[in-house]
C-alpha cells in the first residue's frame, strides 16, 4: 500500500468571523471606545503648558501628568512597570484571559478592522462569498475601499503612538510643514505598518503564535480561574431539532448544532471541544449561543463563564499576588513621596584634572547636571562641607526653570597644604530652601603641588 506523504506545514486558513451582539458584545465595544478614546485623546491634553504625558526620549525626561522622571528615576519606572505585570498575573488568576478578550491592543484593534471591513464587505458569509469570486469593478471597490480606510487608521494610530514620544503638535506640525525627520517618518510608518499588518491580516495568528502572555498564562490558572466553557452534561449528544421536539423521546441535549459559536469565535475554534490555548475569552460564543437558546425557548448559558472563580477570588496565589503589588506600590509611592525635588551629577571634567592658580591654590573643575524635579521654578546654592577647606570659585546661585535640567561649570579651589597629594573625596552640596542634596566627588592634589 502507498503510504501518504505528512505534511509538517499547513497554510493558514483565513477566519471570517462572524457579527454578534449580545451582552458581552456591549462590553467588547465598551472597553474599545474607552481604550481608544484614552490613547487617541490622551496626548492632546496639556498640564503645566506642557502635554500631561510625554516619554520625551530626546529630551530624556518623562512626564506623567504631574510627575517629571528622569532617566536616573528609572526604578520608578520599572516599579510602574512591575505593578502592571503583577496586577495582569493577579487578574489572569481571577479572570483568565479577559484581558485579551476585552482591552488588549491586538483584540481592540482587530475589532475595529472588522468593524470596518463587515460594514464594507458584508456578515462572514458575503464576505466569504466575496473572496470567492474572480476580480470584478464591485469586489475592487470593496477592497480598496476597505484598505484605505484602514491605511488611514492605522497611519492616525501610528502618529498618535509616536505622540507620546516626540511632543504631538510639534509632530503634528512639522508633518503638516514637511519639516519632520527621517526618524520621525520611520516610526510613524513603523507603527502604521504592525497596526495595519497585525489588526487586518494576522489578527488570531499573534495571540496564536506571536504573544508570549498566551503561551505563559496557563502557568497563572488553576481550577478556579474564571473561563468560557459549555455544559457539556447539558448540550450532549448534540444534534438538529425543531423547536417543538421533545428532547427527552429524541434522547438529545440542548445543542442543536448550529455552530454559531463556531463563526463568531476569532480565533476559529469549536468551545464545544473543551478549553482551547487559541480561547481568548472574548465570550462572542456565549453571546451566539444564548440568542439561539432564546430562540428555542431553552435557558441560556449552554455556553457560559465558570462562575466558582469570582466565588473564590480570594485565595492563596491571588493573594500572594496582591500582597506583592502592595508592598511594591508602596516602595514606588514612598519613593516617590521622599524625592528630592534637586537632582544632581557631578562629573569630574576629564580636560583639566587640576592646576595651580593664585597663592599656590588647587583647582579642580567639574561638570554639575541640575535637574529640577518640579514644576516650580528653583533656585539652587552650591556649596561645600565647610570643614573641608574646599571652596566654590564659579557662580553659586543657579536658578532653574520648571522641569529644567542644565549643565553647570562648578570650580572648587583649596589652599596648599590642606589636602594631601592624590584622590581626596569630598562632598558638594546643592541646598534648595530647607532642603540639600549632598553628591560625592574626588578633589585630586598634585603630587608636586606647592614645589
Ligand atoms: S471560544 Fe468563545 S471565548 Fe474563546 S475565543 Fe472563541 S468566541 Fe471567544
Ligand atoms: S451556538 Fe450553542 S447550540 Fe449552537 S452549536 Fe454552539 S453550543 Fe451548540
């Protein structure tokens, strides 16, 4: 017998989902106007005369709302960053994946694709259909009807994306002048690209094959997590009825095997098979099987949430998950709260490392950078220990803008004899009203100084 050749790779088949509507169809379409309205909206607000958040990368600071970090504030940052990981482990434990279902990026942006591409091609079976058919004047105009309006939402996304990282209206600006820089272009297609490529034609195959959270979420399950199953106990053997059959004579279950949870799922899987890694809990397949369970006059919830998790929502790995978000936000909000509102770095200036000026006097220069941490202006006094016989020559009063940073000369001179030869270390002292930075330097002494 001629044995059949396996084939380690099979070609994507292309998922058309289908329109559902329903309860938790409101929710998707809650969360995408609330996320969408958040990112589209947030760079255009301005506080301080400034945009309320900004990654200025150029300028290397970072304001978030009221809040100016520097690159030396990275921990908060990385805190920041920290307490969003836990609380997604925190919440996968609970909910399971309702965070792909509901407010990630890929699924929003998905939607919205399919929003656009369902109103100018049709419901899954047009769209099919359309597909099918050889090029004609009608399918071209649907296509390129299609694809513009997705080009331009995924160039405004592109360019608000990039808005959080150059100022916006100066983006805005220097596109609408063609003053932009080659830089600036390339990030705007960059981004335009992965929304248009990832939301129009990859769509399932990222939470598929591409995000690593899919892959380690199962770790965060248990029993208990919160996921989309269907009663099999109640739905098997399934089978087609009419809507008066009785079902207890036809020894059937309440699925009728319409397979709508089947089209309108987005990453193409049948739930009746059990929990599925492809599952991104979007609850589409609850909202079709209840409207065919309405129809029938059976009671909803063939396909449902596994209700025990929100029961048990308190236990031990959620707990321990939020016992490390709270220690870790009150670090950041500690930290935060006992920040100088003075940051400075002292940079000894490699040009000179010393020479002798008047009276036999030492000198060693440095390079200060200030940063005022604030959105108030400041004036700041350099001084030195006055024990350490170390003195400022250059200017001592520097007065800072709102949320400047600026780098200062500073001159330190000491009387022969008053330290040895070599590396001394000595301490410069940056003082805003009560308050004091204290940074810590060398002050080098010739071995030959005072011959
Ligand atoms: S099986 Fe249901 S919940 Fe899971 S991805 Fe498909 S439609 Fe969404
Ligand atoms: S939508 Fe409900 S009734 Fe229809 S096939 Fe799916 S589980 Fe069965």
């Amino acid at each position: 017998m001629k044995s059949q050749p396996i084939w380690l790779y099979v070609s994507q088949e292309k998922i058309y989902p289908r329109a559902t509507s329903g309860l938790f169809a409101k929710w998707r379409w809650a969360m995408v106007i609330v996320t969408q309205w958040v990112f589209y909206g947030l760079p255009w607000i301005n506080l301080h005369d400034r945009q309320a958040v900004l990654f200025n990368l150029e300028a290397r600071r970072f304001y978030v709302f009221n809040l100016v970090l520097y690159p030396q504030d990275f921990i908060f940052l990385t805190m920041l960053l920290v307490i969003c990981a836990l609380s997604l482990f925190a919440v996968t434990a609970v909910a399971g994946r309702v965070w792909c279902g509901y407010a990630c990026p890929q699924t929003v942006y998905s939607k919205i694709f399919l929003w656009i591409e369902h109103h100018i091609e049709g419901d899954r079976h047009h769209r099919i259909k359309l597909d099918k058919q050889p090029w004609s004047l009608f399918k071209a105009q649907r296509k390129v009807l299609k694809h513009t309006l997705w080009l331009a939402l995924s160039i405004f996304t592109g360019f608000t994306f990039v808005g959080y990282f150059i100022p916006i209206r100066e983006l805005y600006f220097d596109i609408s002048t063609g003053a932009l820089g080659a830089w600036g272009l390339f990030w705007i297609a960059f981004y335009s690209f992965a929304t248009y490529g990832n939301a129009g034609f990859m769509r399932e195959q990222v939470c598929k094959y591409m995000c690593p959270y899919a892959r380690f979420q199962s770790s965060m399950f248990d029993k208990d997590t919160l996921i989309v199953a269907y009663d099999q106990r109640r739905g098997e053997p399934r089978g087609a009825r009419s809507k008066q059959a009785d079902l207890k004579a036809l020894a059937i279950g309440d699925c009728v095997d319409c397979t709508l949870c089947v089209q309108v799922c987005p990453t193409g899987i049948d739930i009746r098979k059990g929990l599925q890694y492809e599952c991104i809990g979007c609850a589409a397949c609850i909202d079709a099987c209840d409207s065919i369970m309405d129809k029938m006059g059976y009671p909803k919830g063939l396909v449902h949430y596994s209700a025990q998790s929100l029961k048990k929502a308190f236990r031990g790995r959620v707990i321990v998950y939020a016992g490390l978000i709270g220690i870790v936000a009150t670090a950041l909000f500690t930290g935060l709260a006992l920040r100088e509102p003075i940051r400075a770095d002292v940079i000894r200036d490699r040009g000179s490392l010393a020479r002798e000026v008047e009276n036999g006097f030492i000198e060693n220069t440095y390079r200060v950078q200030l940063m005022n941490t604030t959105e108030q202006p400041q004036e700041v006094f350099i001084s030195t220990e006055p024990d350490s016989g170390v003195e400022v020559t250059s200017k001592t009063l520097i007065a800072l803008g709102a949320a400047q940073g600026l780098w200062v000369p500073v001159s330190l001179v000491v009387a022969p004899g008053r330290l040895k030869p070599g590396s001394n270390p000595i301490y410069i002292n940056f003082s805003h009203h009560q308050r004091s930075v204290k940074e810590k330097t060398m002050f080098y002494v010739p071995r030959n100084a005072g011959n």
